[in-house]
C-alpha cells in the first residue's frame, strides 16, 4: 500500500488524533497505573509520530503495513520506558525508539547475512543505547555503549557497523529538479592517485609564492593543526594579526590554486 494513501493497516489516517503535551502528561500516571482506556488514547494519539516516521524508509521497497505495525510495536516501548521525570519531550524519546524497532525489522529481514555473536553485540548495544538515551536526553556516544556493556569499544563499532543496511549505489542523495546525484557519484576511488598529486604540486607552488611569515602561519595551521593562539605565540605577534595574516595568505593562493 503506498504511503499516500488515507488507510494503512485499516486505520483511517485522516481520522486519528493528535495529543496536546498537556494531554499527555495527565495519561502518563494512568498510562503507567494500568488504565487501559489511557493507554490506548496515547497510543492512537500518536500514531501520527509513526507515520511521520515510516516515510523515512517508503525507498526501501518494504510493505508500509508491516512497516506501521513494526514502528507501533517501538511506540509501545518508547511509552512503556519513558522516564516522565526526566526533561525530555516524550515525541524526542520516542522517535529513536520507533526508528530502532523499524531497523531491526528490516535487519532481521536482510539477505546478508551476520554472525550470530556479532548480532548478539550488536543488539544489546541497541538495547543499551536506547536506556542510554533516556538516562542522558541525547544519542550516546560509542565509548558510552562500551562502557556500560563492559567490552571494548572497537567490537562494539565492529558489531553495529556489521549490522547496517546496505545502499544502493543508484539511491538518490539529492534532487534539485534537475539529474538526481546519486551515491555512486560521491564515491572516490583512492588508489587512483593522480588527482591529489596534482592538487599537492599545486598547493606547493602556491606556498611558495607566498612570504616567509604566512608560509610559515599557514603550515603551522593546516600541516601541523595548531591554533591561532599557539602559532601567535610562537611567531610573537597578536592572534588578530594572525587571523588577519591567515586570511591574506590564503586569498593569495587560491589564485594560483
């Protein structure tokens, strides 16, 4: 079913509701007491977050039905973990979950296949950043995933990066109403080298047009990743006088660049 359509699931999209911030703040205590009529008020009064967040993967070619029903199942959980007395918006907390939900469906229906140990990994560090991100209010950082499940960070970097879905080289990355451009025209193929040997005869040259000073400033800066501050006091001069200088150098050589 396409994702214009009004019915998904047998739910007429136009029809369902939208909750105010206030009405969900008087459900989460009867939410969280068992009062089943509140729960299913919240649920329906957010099913539009879900479908907000299914047109993010309507080009992966997977039936929107099942896509609905897979981000309803992340709703749920994102409703049934919120920590009401932290200061997150529950739609903030929630999106990552339904997204999460989403991509370990299409994950678990992905051709290639993983190692069960690495997916294992993968998953509680998917697990493990969903709590993360309700304790912390934002995305948790690789480290932070390592440290809580207590394994290094690299087979964490390792498992989740196994468990990512492919793309295509002809999915579209941009469209302005002209040819689209697609992955495959951003990639580089590096061993081919002769494009950056030229570039680096280029900026060579470019140098050393320039005066001892800003040849100087400039190598500090972009070969060396110094600051301002550091180069100004080794030069001996202000760190405005070096901006200044930076700026200058650098006008000169994109006219022989």
């Amino acid at each position: 079913m396409a994702i214009g359509k009004v019915e998904i699931c047998g739910v007429d999209t136009s029809t369902l509701p939208v909750l105010t911030n206030e009405r969900m703040r008087e459900l989460f205590p009867l939410v969280h007491g068992g009062n089943q009529t509140a729960r299913e008020e919240f649920i329906r009064g957010n099913l539009r977050l879900v479908l907000s967040v299914i047109q993010r993967f309507n080009n992966r070619g997977e039936n929107v039905d099942d896509l609905f029903q897979v981000g309803c199942i992340g709703l749920i959980k994102a409703l049934d973990n919120f920590d009401v007395t932290q200061n997150v918006r529950f739609s903030t907390y929630a999106v990552p979950m339904i997204i999460g939900e989403i991509r370990r469906y299409l994950r678990d229906n992905n051709s290639i296949r993983v190692s069960r140990s690495l997916r294992d990994i993968a998953y509680k560090a998917l697990h493990a950043r969903d709590q993360l991100a309700c304790d912390l209010g934002r995305e948790p950082t690789i480290t932070e995933l390592a440290q809580k499940m207590e394994i290094p960070r690299e087979e964490v970097a390792q498992a989740l990066d196994a468990i990512q879905d492919p793309i295509s080289l002809f999915e579209p990355v941009y469209n302005d109403s002209g040819d689209a451009v697609f992955v495959m025209d951003q990639v580089k193929n590096e061993k081919d080298a002769d494009d950056n040997w030229l570039e680096g005869i280029s900026i060579r040259e470019a140098l050393r047009r320039l005066g001892d000073r800003e040849r100087r400033i400039l190598k500090m800066r972009f070969f060396e990743g110094r600051t301002q501050m550091e180069v100004a006091g080794e030069i001996g001069i202000s760190q405005a006088q070096v901006s200044r200088l930076e700026k200058s150098a650098l006008t000169q050589m994109k006219k022989f660049v």
